[in-house]
C-alpha cells in the first residue's frame, strides 16, 4: 500500500501546527497590525490534507483495512479511522471558514487556529493507532489541544472555571486509561492490537475486567459518559461556538471510537461489554433529556443533549456486541456521523446568531445565548433560523431529516434481535427520543414568532464565511435524510471493524 | 397511468410547497394563487385515481438498503381517502385566500398546508409499514408547525407541543408494528404482514395490535389520548378544518380498517376498540355540552365522531367505518369552515358573545343547518346514512351494549348539535355587530361542501364495491345503494331517530328540565375537568420538569464532587464487572 498518503495525513498537521502559530504571532508582530495570518495557513492546511484522505480512504475501503510502519510505530486505518478522520476534517474545515470573522483581530487568534489543525491531526492520528500506548498519546494530545481552545476566553471568570475543571477531569481520565494500559501490558507483555487480541484470550480474567473498567471510565469521561459528564455543560457552554461545534461533534466521538478500540483488545472475555454499553446509554439518554429540559441557556441545551445521542450510540453498539448484531454497530456509527453533522450545525447556527447579537467581537458574557433571545430571529436572518431548524427537528428524529435513518437503522438492529429485553431497550429509547421534542420544539417556535427579541432588533448581519458552513451542513443533514444509502459504505466497514474484536 | 396519477397526487403539492417557498413573503397573491392550483391539481389527480383502484401495487421501488422496499397501492381505502385528502385538502386552500388574507408568514402557512396534503396522500396510498411511518411523522410535524403557526400566542405554542408529544408518543407503537413486521417477517410490506400475521406467535400479535391501537387511538384523539385536539383549536380555522376534522385524525381509523384483518382475532383486541370508541363518543359528547367556545364544540363533536367510526371498526362494520369517515369529513370540514367565517367576522369564538345571526348571515345559517343535520344524523343527508350503517353494525353484532353506547351518542349529539345551533344562530344578538359580506374564496367552499354533504351518501354503491374488489383480506360485503337503503330502513333505525328527535327537544325544552339539569352539576364539572386527562397530562408534565430540577443538584458545580463522580463511576463499574464473573 502506498505509504505517502496516510504518512502525509499524519504529519501534515503536526508539521503546520507551531508553522501557523509561529507564522501568524510573527506576522502580526512586524507589520504591527492584524494580519490573520493564520486563518489563511489553517485553511491551507486542511483543504490540503483532503488529498491525503480521500487517497487512505479510497485505499482503505476498497483494497484493505491496511497497516504500515514507520519505524517502531505501526498505523492501522480501517473504516472507523476512516469515518472519524473524515467528521474531523468536514468539521475542522468548515470551522476555521465560520470563524473568520469572529476570531478576526482577537489576540489568541494565531493560537486557535493552530489549534484546531492541531486537534484534527490529534483525531486523525487516534483513528490509526494500533497500538495501547499511541491510542493514549492521541488522545492525549486531542485533549491538550481542547484545554486551549476551551479556555479560550481566559479572562472570563466563567471560561477559566470550565476549562480548569475539563483539564482536571479529563486527566484523571487519562490516567486511569495509564492504569489499564498498565495492567494490560503487565499481564500480556504486549501493546500491539493485532498481539493483544490473542493474548488477552488466556489472560487472567479479573485483571482484564479491571483494566477493561479503568478503560470504560477513563475514555468515559472524555464520551461524557453519566456520572463523568459534569465537565460538558460548562465546557461546551464556554468554549467559541466553533470549537462547541467541533467538541459535541467529533471530539467526544473520538473518545467513544477510542474506548471501542480499547475494549475490542477484551472481546475474547466472556463479559458483555454490550450490557455495559446499553446501561451507560440508558442512564445517558435520561439525564441528557431530563437536564436539557430545564435548560433556559441554549448552548448548555444542546451540550446536554450531546449526552442523550450518545446515549444512542451507546445502545446501537451495545445491541450490536450483546446480540452479535452488526447492524446495530452500523446505525450507530451512521448516527455519529449524523450527530456530528446536526449538532455541529446547531453549534455553528446558535453562535451565528451569538455573533450577531453581540457588539463586541467575542461570544458574550457569562449568559451566552437564552432561548428568549432566539424570538423572532427568522425575520432578520432566515438562513440561521433555518439551518438551525433543520438541526434541531434532525436531533430529534424526524423524518425526512438525517437523524431518523440513523434511530431507525438502530431500531431496527434492536428488534431484529428477538430479545424481549432489547425490545424494551428499544421502546424505551424511542420514547426518549420523543422526550426531546419537548425541548427542541420550543427552540423552533421561538424563532418563527414575529415579535423580535432586543437580541435580534440590534443585531449585525452575518458574513458569507458562517453563512457557507450552515448551507453545506444544512443541505447535508437533508440529503442523507433522503438518501441513508451515500454513506452506507463507510458505516458498513466501520461495524466490520468494532464487530471483528466485539462480536460474537 | 395509475402509477403517474399516484406520483401526481403526492408530488403536486409537494412541488407546490418546493414553489412557494421559493417565491418568497414579499408576494402574497402569486402565493395564494400557487397555493390552489397546485392543491387543487392533485385533487384532480386524486379523483382521476378513484376509479382506478386496484389491489396490486402499482409503484415498487428497491432502496436496497434499510429503507427496504418502496410500494404504493391504489387500492379502494387509500384512493378514497386520498381523494378526501387532496379535495378538501384544496377547498381548505381556496379558503385560506380569505382568512389569511394579508396574514404574516403566509409563505410558511402555504408550505406546510401543501407539505402535509401531500404527505397525507402518500401516508394513505403507501403499502409499506416503514413509509406509512414516515409519512405519519411528516403529518404530525406539519400539524405541530400549523397549529403553533401564530408562535408569539403562547396558548398556540402549548398546544402544539402538546399534539407533537402525545401524538409521537403514540406514534411509537406504529414504530414497534413496523420494526418487528420486518424482523419476524422479512418485510415492511402491509398485505405481507397481513397474509402472514397468523404465523406470529400469540404474544407478538397481541403485542402489535394494542401497539397499534395505541398509535391509533393517539393520532385519531381517541381516549386516553384526546386532550390534544381541543388544544389544537388554536390554529387558523382551515388548518382546523382540513388537518384536524378531515384528514390526519383519520389517519388512526384508518390504520385500524387497514389492520382489522391482521387483528381481528387477538383476544380482547375487538372489544377494547369498542371501549375505545365508545368512551371517545361518550365522554367528548358531554364535553360538548359545557363549553362555551364554538371550535371547541366542533373539536369535541370531531373526536365523538372519530369514536364512531373507531368503535364501527371494532364491531367489524369496515365500509360503514369509511362510509362515516367520507360523510364526517365533508360535513365537518363544512362546519369547521362556517365557523372559521363567523369567527373571522366577529372576532370572537365565544358563543356567548354570538345570537341571532341567522337573520345576518344566513347562507352560513343555511350551511350550518346542514352541517347539523349531518351531525345529528337526520335523513337525507349523508350522516344519517353512515351513522345507522354503523348502528347497524352494532346491532348485529355480539357487542349489543355497544348499540346502546352509539345510541346514548346520538342522542348527546342532538342536544349539543342544537345547543350550538341556537347559541350562534337564533334568539338574541348579544353583541352588535358589524358584519361585511363574505368573499367567493370563502363561500365557494362552504357552498361545495353542503352540496358534498347533501349527495355523498349515493356514492354508497361503487365504493362499496370499490372497498370489495381491491381489499382481498377483509372479506367484505359489497352493497349496492339499494341494498344500503333497505338495510338502514329498519325498527333500529326508527330507535335512532326517535332518540336523536328526543335530544333536540331536551334542548328546545332544557327550561323545563332545570331542575334535572342541576343534579347534574357534578357531571358537568367533571367534564369541565376533562375528566381527570388534563390532569393526567398535567401531572406528567410537572412530574417530568421536577425529576430533572432534582438531577440538576447532582450538577453541583463543584470540582471535588464532580471527581467523586468519577471515582464513584469506576467502583461501580468495577463492583458490577467482578460481580458478573
């Protein structure tokens, strides 16, 4: 297999990183103005890594899920590298489009910007490891670079008490994944996937569970996983919308396709993950619905109801290794890239109409966005208003939009599973997902009525960079909508991917 | 031809809304005018379609993926109420160039009125269980956006989350009915399911045929689940008459005359259709009886009727379930609409506020007549002939109580029929008023509608026939409109009459009765609570709001706990994984 492609997709990012950083710091400095510099690096930078990807992608669906090795380091890239490293880059490419003009003339600017080529690289990487060690170092340094763009309005009491609480949190979820590494290398001797899945088969069982337990919660803090969630209302709330955007729609997903690569390493142990799975994502969906109720905050809704469609990912998959059902695992690989897709527009769509509420050119202060603001915002910007309708009624599965082929495709593995138990398993999330109306459909109404709020009366208008992200979202959550099948490919080797360590 | 005319029926207004959206707010009257063509276009193709009908599927499109198979069948249940769909569908229209004229948002109005006819028609005409489903949930979106429509009304906001959540909460139990056909069966196909039900185990079928009661009983506001239709009384009044008299509250009758051969012989499942029904006919006509607010009469009246036609399906009378559904829709959209005229005039539902209008306006007096006539079931308009067809039902069949229930009903209707009646259009104006004539774009309607009203019931032949040829599991009873006429000329019929004719003299002479009426006063409060729904559903809400304020404590803010959160998640797990061993 050519080696250039995937090689390039690696390094690229980490190479541009202190490039656009240090280019845009110095740029700024000797012409003594803001230049934005960095903006222009960024965007190069990932449209040009669209060339590297599409050559892996194409390589690794059609020809083999194919490893290569660089020196001690070996990388892997089967269908999930292949559908996380591709939400990665659609939203790090339209992100640093949105937020043009919002990080215009800020001084941290060079900083954003590097990293979020930096976090998309970090993704990439996470989506190739194949071994224990580089999957941590990954998502480590996915997790570094989110502290910094979390904390990026750092002299905001209220940004500064999020991030400082995502770093303490995430670390200590980073170190009980340490401890299993540990323990799993302690037993085994190996780190290597393709090793480990043969070694962990006559391993000391409690020891496994252990580590597989330390794993379950040390990536669960990352996939926001009830009760290691406290973090994401705060830090989601906090962050640019962009990164909001960036964070519910990929990064906590790559935090669930790391604990399935980990997890998959124990598939041989007569335990189900599945069940696991399955409880984690019914608890998810409860507290997510319930806490999004009582929601006045929109940005802190929509992290809250990140948990409930995790929660749903979280059944798929554990339908999908509790009943050996890998349609199960397909729908929910279909809904991360959907949820990606509809929570990152109703991120971007909120902090476009943030940004044009607010005079001064950062989000406001420790209030942000409240659904009483939204009233009457179609009148002044109906594209917004549109966009964010169109990801609101997708998040809460309604036809013709994305999210209901991906429920459906669940619903169907669940059932298909002729387990009473699934069944009510299945009931019980369809009935969340009806919960969820109860808090989307107020956003929606709010912003069709004609009596504008303040917000919108002394609002600016928005720049073709936001708009041009919200039509290409938009337009995408309603196409897969209609046509489930475009993607089918990508979520089918995906399954084949989790199933081959999970299932059976 | 058929497969064209179905694309034409569910696509017109589909490329209608695609049109008017396109066009914009800044021209009322090109939207307007898009608006009725094209809703009228697919009534044309929808009435071009009835005798077409056939039992095969005529459109079958492999998705080849989990979309399954895509098939439409034209048989005699979808042609019919497809018709019913789009043709009151584009009267509803052509009324709304009146009573939304100069309205704001009349781009979106027009979308979603063009988007749901479309999806009604598809929702009727499909034979897959999957798009039945999606359809269904297209119906309930538009209805929600419809009723909600004047969002900055927080009365119309309320009601129509609330139509939304109850009628997607019912929803589910088609989920169930459509996910488990093609797990056990291999297929969403309708008459797939049908033929191969008895194969499901006992379990299973009870399981899908209550599931589907459910979705039924919700979608069609049948108790326990009517509170929504009231509430939906906020929409502007042609939403009211095409959405929630004439066509989506059918959508669960239909699914039951749909799914009546597959469930027929689960125990219990006949009788609690019945129940269903019949509680709908009763308990929403007494309702009727002690409000004040002319929508909500005809919203209750909708649902007593719907629990007519629910309870028909139960007693196995299917033609005489659809005969009543074609009657109800053209006489109750007929009076939706007069009402909407009257309110529109007046600026006020309140019938305390109405009185002697039959002098003022008398066409809409004369329509209102009919509408009445139909709705009390008196000869020769078409209520009479499908609502003793249903009698009929119930006299032959082993459910006789059932009978007396439908009876009670009639005579309930009588006295509210009049009751409302006398209030709008006799005795004396309580307010002034200044009335201006009605626009052709409002009295057109009204005028086809009474004549529809007036003559549908001669259509008895051919669609029973219709219904007989192209339904092959339901083993029906072709009848021409003799036999029909021979059947309803009996002594249960003289019953009927005599009862409704008692009603309408309870009211004529309710002076009289005071004292009777009185000892009924803790009736009437219960009605006026709904009997104990709205609190059911308010307790529900409350109960949900105040779980989450209790989990909002577990966010405390407060790092070491949020750490204790996480040190508490990994013992557990850990406890639950070497428990397991």
């Amino acid at each position: 297999m050519d080696i250039f492609a995937p090689i390039s997709l690696i390094l690229i990012p980490l190479i541009a990183t202190p490039i656009i950083y240090l280019g845009g710091r110095l740029a700024n400095l000797q012409s003594g103005r803001q230049l934005s510099l960095s903006r222009w690096l960024a965007l190069f930078t990932l449209l040009l890594m669209w060339l590297p990807f599409i050559q892996t992608a194409r390589t690794s669906m059609i020809v083999c899920p194919c490893e290569f090795t660089v020196g001690l380091v070996t990388l892997h890239f089967d269908g999930l590298s292949v559908l996380l490293a591709g939400l990665a880059l659609l939203l790090g490419t339209l992100v640093v489009f949105y937020s043009s003009e919002s990080m215009a003339g800020e001084p941290g600017e060079s900083k954003y910007y590097a990293m979020l080529v930096a976090i998309v690289g970090m993704m990439i990487g996470l989506g190739g490891a194949y071994d224990l060690f580089n999957l941590w170092l990954w998502f480590e340094g996915m997790a570094i670079s989110s502290y910094l763009l979390v904390a990026f309005y750092r002299e905001r009491p209220s940004t500064l008490e999020a991030s400082v609480k995502y770093l303490v949190q995430s670390s200590l979820g980073s170190v009980l994944v340490l401890l299993g590494i540990a323990l799993i290398f302690g037993i085994t001797g190996q780190l290597r996937f393709d090793a480990l899945a043969q070694a962990t088969a006559a391993a000391n069982l409690p020891v496994l569970l252990a580590a597989g337990g330390l794993f379950t919660i040390g990536f669960g803090v990352k996939v926001a996983l009830v009760p290691l969630h406290t973090w994401l209302p705060d830090a989601h709330s906090q962050a640019p919308s962009g990164i909001s955007a960036m964070l519910s729609g990929v990064v906590i997903e790559a935090g669930l396709v790391a604990l399935l690569r980990a997890l998959s390493l124990l598939g041989t142990v007569p335990t189900t993950w599945g069940e696991l799975l399955m409880a984690f994502g019914l608890l998810n969906m409860v507290v997510g619905n319930l806490l999004a109720l009582r929601q006045q905050q929109v940005k802190r809704l929509l992290a809250y109801s990140s948990l409930t469609h995790i929660g749903y990912m979280l059944v798929g998959l554990g339908i999908a290794i509790y009943a050996n059902q890998a349609a199960g695992a397909q729908g929910s690989f279909f809904h991360l890239l959907n949820h990606g897709l509809m929570k990152g527009l109703a991120f971007l769509a909120a902090g476009a109409l943030l940004y044009a509420f607010t005079s001064q050119q950062k989000d406001s202060g420790d209030h942000g966005l409240t659904i009483a603001d939204l009233a009457g915002a179609s009148r002044r910007y109906p594209l917004a208003a549109l966009a964010f309708t169109l990801a609101i009624l997708g998040l809460a599965g309604l036809p013709p939009l994305a999210g209901f082929m991906s429920k459906w495709q669940i619903f169907v593995a669940g059932v298909a599973a002729d387990d009473g138990l699934i069944t009510a398993v299945i009931l019980f999330t369809a009935l969340n997902s009806v919960f969820s109306l109860a808090y989307y459909a107020p956003l929606v109404n709010m912003m069709y009525r004609q009596t504008p709020s303040l917000a919108v009366v002394g609002g600016r208008p928005l720049p073709a960079t936001v708009n041009l992200p919200l039509i290409l979202l938009a337009a995408g959550v309603v196409v897969l909508g209609i046509w489930p099948n475009l993607v089918s490919n990508i979520t089918e080797l995906a399954a084949t991917a989790v199933m081959a360590g999970l299932g059976g | 031809m058929t497969p064209f005319l179905i694309l034409l029926t569910i696509g017109l207004p589909w490329l209608g809304a695609l049109l008017v959206w396109l066009v914009g707010e800044k021209r009322p009257s090109l939207l307007h005018a898009l608006a009725v063509i094209f809703a009228v276009a697919a009534g044309v193709a929808a009435l071009v379609l009835l005798p077409l009908a056939e039992a095969t599927a005529v459109i079958q499109f492999n998705t080849q993926g989990i979309l399954g198979e895509l098939t439409f069948v034209p048989d005699g249940l979808g042609t019919l109420l497809a018709a019913v769909a789009t043709v009151i569908g584009s009267l509803a229209v052509i009324f709304s160039v009146s009573y939304m004229k100069g309205h704001a948002q009349l781009r979106r109005y027009y979308v979603l009125v063009l988007l749901f006819i479309g999806a009604m028609a598809g929702l009727v005409l499909t034979g897959s269980l999957l798009l039945l489903f999606i359809f269904w949930e297209i119906t309930a979106l538009c209805s929600y956006a419809l009723i909600a429509f004047d969002n900055d009304n927080p009365a119309a906001v309320h009601g129509g989350i609330k139509a939304l959540i109850i009628t997607q909460l019912g929803g589910i139990g088609l989920l169930l009915l459509a996910l488990v056909a093609q797990a056990q069966l291999g297929s969403y196909d309708l008459a797939h399911f049908i033929a191969w039900s008895p194969t499901l185990p006992t379990a299973v079928l009870a399981l899908l045929a209550f599931s589907t009661l459910t979705a039924a009983a919700a979608k069609s506001a049948q108790v326990p689940f009517y509170t929504w239709l009231p509430d939906a009384m906020e929409a502007p009044t042609p939403v009211s008459a095409l959405i929630h008299a004439a066509t989506m509250v059918n959508a669960g009758v239909y699914l039951l005359a749909r799914l009546y051969p597959a469930f027929a012989e689960v125990a219990g499942w006949r009788t609690a259709v019945v129940i269903v029904g019949l509680l709908s006919v009763l308990l929403t006509g007494i309702m009727a009886l002690t409000t004040y607010d002319l929508k909500r009469v005809l919203a209750y009246s909708t649902i007593s009727q719907l629990g007519y036609m629910v309870t028909a399906v139960g007693l196995g009378g299917i033609f005489a379930s659809q005969f009543h559904l074609l009657s109800h829709a053209l006489f109750k959209a007929m009076l939706f609409l007069a009402a909407g005229a009257i309110i529109h005039t007046l600026g006020t539902r309140d019938m305390r506020q109405m009185g002697g209008l039959g002098a003022k306006m008398p066409l809409l007096r004369n329509v209102f007549v009919v509408g009445a006539l139909a709705l009390a079931g008196l000869p020769p308009v078409n209520g009479f002939w499908s609502k003793e067809l249903i009698l009929e039902a119930g006299l032959k069949s082993e459910m006789w109580w059932a009978y007396v229930g439908l009876l009670i009903g009639a005579g309930l209707t009588a006295v509210y029929t009049s009751r409302m009646i006398w209030l709008v259009f006799w005795g004396e104006a309580r307010q002034k008023y200044h009335l201006h004539p009605l626009s052709p774009a409002m009295t057109i309607p009204l005028i086809l509608l009474a004549a529809g009203t007036l003559t549908s019931w001669l259509l008895a032949g051919p669609l029973s026939h219709a219904l007989h040829d192209t339904l092959p599991f339901h083993d029906l009873h072709a009848l021409t409109l003799g036999e029909m006429v021979a059947e309803v000329m009996s002594w249960g019929t003289a019953v009927a009459l005599t009862i409704v004719l008692l009603g309408m003299a309870i009211w004529w002479q309710r002076a009289r009765l005071g004292g009777f009426v009185k000892r009924l006063g803790w009736l009437e409060k219960t009605a006026v609570n709904s009997f104990g729904f709205e609190f059911i559903n308010h307790g529900l809400t409350v109960g949900a709001q105040r779980a989450g304020a209790l989990l909002q404590k577990t966010q405390t803010g407060q790092l070491n706990w949020n750490v204790v959160g996480i040190l508490a998640g990994l013992l557990l797990v850990l406890l639950i994984l070497w428990g397991s061993v």
